[in-house]
C-alpha cells in the first residue's frame, strides 16, 4: 500500500470519528436548552403558585367574615331598644285599657247609686202628650211673689243635691212638698207642639221652653234637669220626673 493511500485512509477514519462525534455533542446539549424552556418546569411552578394563593387567601376570606359578623353581633344589642319601645307601647295600651275600664267601671258606679229607670232615656217616638212632675228651685228675685232669699249659686247646688236624691229613690212627692217653689204637687200635663191639648192639658208652648224641653226628652220614669237660663227657664232650676 502507497503512503498515499495510507493518509487517504487516515483522513477518512478521522472523518468518520468526527461525524459520529456530532450527534453525541448535539444529544448532551439538548438537555441544557430544553430545561430552559421545558413546559414542565413552567407548569410545576405554576401550579404551586396557584396552590399558594388559594391557600394564602383562604385565611384572610375566612376570617374577613368573622371579622364582619362581629360589628354585626355588637348591633344586635341595639334590637333590644326597639324591644323596650314594643314593650312600653304594650304597657302605654295596657296602662289606656285598664284607665279605660276604670273610667267604665266609675261611670258604672255613679249609675247603679240612682234607682232603675230615673235615669234620663230619650224616647223612640216623640210624645204627642206627657205627664211631668216637677221642684222648682228658684233663688232670691226669680219667682214672681216668691220671698226665696237664696243666691242662685245656693239655687244651683241645691237643685242638683235635690236630682240625686231623688234618682237615688228617694219618694219624689215628698222632696216637692219640702223644696219646692211652685205650688205641691207640681204636676203638669203638656201637649207636643201642634197637637190640640187634652182636658187640664198645658200647650208645650205656653210653658217655659226647658220646662217641655226636658219634659219630652225623658222616658216614663226618668228624672231630668232644666238649668236656670234667663229666657228658657227664668224661675230657676226644674227637676222634672215624667209621669207617663
């Protein structure tokens, strides 16, 4: 073999070596370029940086509503001054009801100390006649031919002492014969306006005015009162009992 040849060999081994060399260089570099840019280096990070948020927010959402429920909790004593209010209002009705039922309860009273039917009762139908009783209870200058030297405040007491007693039941005649300032027994009956009067009948007319005025107001029974007024009832107070 010529030394030419020799060095043609030579060359071409060394050629060869240096060809299968070159994959091996580009197969140890490519692990140093694909870390840099491998996805999966990328995704593991990612990951452990959403896990770390949830878990580092999770405590603060936790205990953001902890935190709020608590102002929350401190207004819940203020429900308890509208409880209080609730419970006044209760009382205030309560306190209404029972003054209610006293001033009934006192009202009550004051009608059961007068007799069954001597209080004053309007009747269904006006009357065309009635049948009255009455105490006149004048005062010094107001009955014509009277000598009466009380005052007309002294008139005034005395006819409504007079009304209770005789709701009370006291015997009407008799408290006519002791007080009056008519002529015993005081009894008078009224025809209504525009009805003829009856035999030792009074037109209603020719009354004073409080005089009829209470005299058809009442039930048969009733007791009523016509206070002194200088043109309706001029002699003084009437306590009037309608007969019939």
């Amino acid at each position: 073999m010529s030394s030419r040849s020799l060095s043609c060999l030579i060359a071409l081994a060394a050629l060869t070596a240096a060809l299968a060399l070159t994959p091996l260089a580009r197969a140890s570099d490519a692990p140093a370029d694909s870390t840099a840019v491998s996805a999966p280096a990328d995704s593991s990070a990612a990951p452990a940086a959403s896990a770390a948020q949830p878990s580092a927010a999770a405590p603060a959402d936790t205990s953001a509503p902890s935190a709020a429920a608590k102002p929350e909790s401190k207004e819940t004593p203020a429900a308890k001054p509208e409880g209080k209010q609730t419970s006044a209002k209760k009382n205030a009705k309560k306190n209404k009801t029972k003054a209610a039922a006293a001033a009934k309860g006192t009202v009550k009273t004051v009608e059961t100390k007068a007799a069954p039917g001597t209080m004053p009762v309007k009747p269904e139908v006006l009357p065309q006649h009635v049948q009255v009783q009455h105490i006149l209870i004048g005062f010094a200058g107001s009955v014509p031919g009277k000598a009466i030297t009380r005052s007309k405040e002294e008139a005034k007491t005395l006819a409504y002492q007079i009304l209770e007693r005789a709701r009370k039941g006291e015997d009407f005649d008799e408290l006519v014969r002791e007080y009056t300032d008519d002529s015993p027994p005081g009894i008078y009956g009224m025809a209504g306006a525009g009805v003829a009067p009856a035999a030792g009948e009074y037109s209603r007319s020719g009354m004073v005015p409080a005089f009829g005025n209470v005299g058809f107001s009442i039930s048969p029974g009733n007791i009523g009162i016509a206070d002194y007024d200088p043109t309706a009832s001029p002699f003084g107070w009437h306590i009037i009992k309608r007969l019939k």
